[in-house]
C-alpha cells in the first residue's frame, strides 16, 4: 500500500461510517469525497503548495466529530451551499465538503443594519478532525459585522470552510481569529462573492496552531470595494500559510490589502497574494501589501505578490518588506532607561498595533490588545 493510498484510506472509513443525509446532501458528499479520492493530500510538488509541506496532516490519525459550534445552525439555503467555495481544486474543500453536517447558515435581510456583531466561535474536539462549515448570506443594502473565532485544546485537525455571498450595496465587516493549541492543524477556505457596489473588509488574525493554512478569495462586481487585511504572530516551529485571490471581474472595483507577520524562533510563514483584473475590468484600483517583522536567524518568510492583468486601464501596486527591528528606534529607547527585551516588545507592538487599530469592533479590539500585550510581554521577561 502506498502511503498515500493508506492516507486516503483512514478518511474512507470515515466517510463511510457517517450517518447518512438528505439526498441532497448525500449526493454533494458523495461527489466531494471522490474528487478528495482523485486529488489525494496535496504535495511541495504543486505550486500552490510549494512551501507548505501537509504530510503531517495526511499522516495523522483523527477521528471525525461533528463541529461544536456556539451560535445558531439552521437549515442550509440550497442554491447557496457549495457554490462558492470549489471542491475540484482544493482537497481540502473537497474532505469538509464530504463531511457535510451542521452547517451555520447566517441570513442577513435586505436593508437590515445590525447594530451588534454576529459571532461565531468554534471549539475543537481534542484528538479529533472537525469539517466546520459557515454559509453566511447578506441581503442588498444589508450592515453589518461578523467575528468567526476558532479555538480548541491539545492536539486535532480543524478544516474549516465559509462562503460569504453579499447582495447589491452591503457593508460587510468580517474577522476571523484564529486561536487554535499549539499542537493543532488548521486548514481554511474562505469564499466571498461581492455584488454591485458592496463594501466587503475582513481581517484575519492568526495567532495559535502547529501548522496553518488560510485561504482567502474573494470575487467583485462592479463598483465593489474589498479590503483584506492580515496579522500573523508565530514562533517557536510554527508554520502559517496565507493564500489571497482577489479577482477584479467587472469594472471600478477597488481593493487594499495589507498583511503583516512577526515571526520569532525556527518559524515560517509563506504569504502568497494574486490579484486578476479580467478583461472587462477596467478603472480597477488595486493595492496589495505584504510586511514582515524577523526576530531571530531561524525564522524564514517566503512571500510572493502575483499579478494578473487583462484590463488596460487599471492602477495595481504591489510591495512586500522583510526587516529586522530598527536599530535606531531601540537605541533610542534603551538610551531613555527602557531594558532591551522590553524595548524590543514596544516595537514589536507598534508594529502589530496598526492591524489591531483597524479593527471596529471594540471589544474584539480590547481583547486582543489583551492577547497581544501578554503575548510581547511574556516574551519580554
């Protein structure tokens, strides 16, 4: 037997042990589980992986438990589910998909403007893989804020998928936090599909986890606004993968990116950013930036912005930096009686902080001012 096959095999008694669904639903599982079959775990060989080595995913054992989710699961809406986020591609699409369970479907009607966030948190069953799936539909003209958290203890495989589909004019304000133990896997797809003139921003704030991979994509019609931000804190062996698409599909969409890492000890972090400005595109405004702090020898960044231009009156930017900590703001420091490791943990955080500062949320914002004091501070003594 050949390790992948035996890799395989483990999720096909799994998949065959679960209870069975609506037809539907069977029938989608069914299709996703094959293409998972015909894809396999994805290796350094293909080129969207090339940095990022899974086998130590497609080598572990977990069982399959259903996701604990807090917040409200409803019947998923049909012509939605499955749309937007592809299994044909991503393997990892394709297993949640075929492990189709509780779905938390969130509807947001037409011209509602919410004044209070919708959360969504997912706690992770030790020992255990859990498929978390999110639909998240927005009514034209619809405000509001969505915070997804997930979080868990000891060692287990979280392969989360959300699809965000926001009508003609909403403002959309979207966080996820990732928190996972140190010792756990977390792979994740997000799929966001923009309508006329729709103001869309999401930030991704990943702090915990073995080995991490996100990816992000989101699709604009014409006018639509999209803002991606990022904030990746890892040390020790940690491994995070941030994968961005933002596809320009119609006219006068604008987007800003800006992700920022801090990388300690033996740590590696890969950002991979794509913007596509279709043919039709034109009067795009794009801006991608990717920043990275370096805190020790060890750790190593791969960054790769990518472009792809079809349109020709377009205004794209992209720059990524990789630096050490200034010298000079720390002689600085150091000069005014402030201890080295501390002087270091202020810079860290103004570094972070701008991240943090564009968060609206206020006690999303509070609490991980909290989480990323004690996190520079811990460091510092």
């Amino acid at each position: 037997m050949t390790a992948v096959s035996e890799q395989i095999g483990t999720w096909v008694s799994e998949f065959t042990r679960q209870a069975p669904a609506a037809p539907w639903i069977q029938q989608l599982r069914e299709a996703a589980f094959q293409r998972f079959v015909d894809l396999g775990f994805p290796t350094t060989h293909n080129e969207e992986w090339r940095f990022t080595n899974v086998a130590p995913i497609a080598r572990a054992n977990f069982p399959v438990a259903l996701p604990n989710m807090v917040g409200q699961a409803l019947p998923p809406a049909d012509q939605f589910l499955a749309k937007y986020a592809s299994f044909h591609q991503n393997p990892f699409v394709a297993l949640n998909t075929a492990f189709l369970n509780r779905v938390a479907v969130i509807q947001v009607p037409a011209g509602t403007v919410l004044e209070h966030p919708i959360e969504l948190t997912y706690e992770a069953t030790p020992g255990a893989a859990v498929h978390p799936r999110t639909l998240i539909l927005i009514g034209a003209n619809a405000q509001c804020s969505i915070v997804e958290t997930y979080k868990g203890e000891g060692a287990y495989f979280t392969n989360a998928v959300t699809e965000i589909v926001a009508a003609e004019g909403a403002v959309v304000d979207h966080y996820k936090i990732q928190r996972e133990s140190r010792e756990a896997f977390h792979v994740a797809t997000m799929q966001v599909q923009l309508g006329r003139s729709t103001n869309f921003s999401t930030h991704s704030i990943s702090l915990g986890g073995a080995l991490v991979r996100n990816d992000i994509g989101a699709v604009l019609s014409e006018g639509a606004e999209a803002t991606l931000n990022g904030l990746y804190i890892v040390n020790g062996a940690q491994h995070i993968d941030n994968h961005t698409v933002i596809d320009h599909a119609k006219p006068h969409g604008a987007s800003h990116e800006l992700y920022k890492g801090i990388l300690d000890g033996q740590a590696h972090a890969v950002f991979n950013g794509r913007i596509i400005v279709r043919k039709d595109a034109q009067k795009t405004d794009s801006k991608q930036t990717n920043k990275n702090l370096v805190l020790s020898d060890e750790a190593v960044i791969d960054t790769k912005p990518e472009l792809q231009i079809l349109a020709d009156d377009v205004r794209c930017t992209h720059g990524a930096t990789i630096g050490q900590l200034d010298a000079e703001s720390l002689f600085y420091l150091r000069s005014r009686g402030i201890g080295k490791e501390e002087a270091r943990s202020l810079l860290t955080w103004a570094f972070a902080q701008d991240i943090v500062d564009r968060i609206k949320v206020q006690s999303l914002k509070d609490s991980l001012e909290g989480i990323l004091f004690e996190k520079f501070h811990e460091h510092a003594h």
